[in-house]
C-alpha cells in the first residue's frame, strides 16, 4: 500500500473533524471540538489566514491520517491517523513534515499537548521521537512535552 503526503487543503476541514473522530486513543467528537472553538468552517479559516499549515497523508483517494501546527506559536496542534493505518509510520512521517514547516518559521522549540498516562500509546510515541516533558500540564489536562530543534 502506497502512501501520499500532501499539503493539507482548506476544503477538507469538515473531514479533518470527521477522521479525528475515528481515531482509537484520543478520538474527539464534533461536538467537544465545537466546544472548544474549532468548527470545520474556523480550522478553514486559520487554513486559509496561514495561521495553521497541516499535511494529510492519503491511501489511494482517501485520507488516513492528518498533522497540523500552529506557525507562530510552534504547537503542533493535532497528529491523528485512522486505527486501520497505525503502526505504519504514517503519524511519525506527517509529524516530521510538521515539525520541519514549523522549525523553517524559525521555531527552535515545539510543543504539543499529549496525555499523561503511560498506558496511552501517544505517551510512548512522542518521547520515542526525542520529545520531553516541560512537567506542565495544559487547560485539558494534557501533559506538555517539547521538541528542540536541531
């Protein structure tokens, strides 16, 4: 199965909601996602202001997983990839993609929001990657890791 990345198009911002939903560890319903502001037509617009930059990685036609970053702040945002497609080095791949956008925007750390709790894949994932926790815990709850770029 071939894998295509691509740059991440403002008219799939209601899909982008859709897919996190589907996801098997940190799935986020349309409705909590509304909660918090983002609505498929708000992520379009931060798309379209250049406020955020987002790579989506498809199979065939249709797309399996997603990573977005905040170009200011250096966050990176959301990493999500459909259960069906994990452990295939996709959500490694769209997170590198992301994080070489964010370090060219002159970002010499990043960060993300990752669950505290050992038993949750992302934990392992992130740290694999060489990202560490600052010991700080976000608005959600999340544990606040960070990536120094090299």
């Amino acid at each position: 199965m071939s894998i295509e990345y691509k740059s991440a198009p403002s008219q799939m911002a209601a899909e982008y909601i859709e897919l996190r939903g589907q996801t098997r560890e940190n799935s986020i319903t349309v409705e909590t996602l509304r909660s918090y502001g983002i609505t498929a037509e708000s992520w379009a617009k931060d798309i379209e202001s250049g406020k955020i930059r987002g790579y989506i990685a498809l199979s065939d036609v249709h797309m399996v997983g997603y990573c977005f970053g905040d170009l200011k702040t250096g966050e990176v945002l959301v990493l999500a990839v459909l259960p069906s497609h994990e452990c295939q080095g996709i959500g490694q791949r769209l997170l590198a993609l992301i994080a070489e956008v964010l370090k060219d925007c002159g970002h010499i750390r990043l960060f993300l929001g990752c669950s505290p709790d050992p038993k949750v894949r992302s934990y392992g994932f992130y740290r694999h990657l060489g990202w560490q926790s600052t010991g700080a815990l976000d608005t959600h709850g999340d544990e606040i890791l960070e990536f120094a770029c090299r």
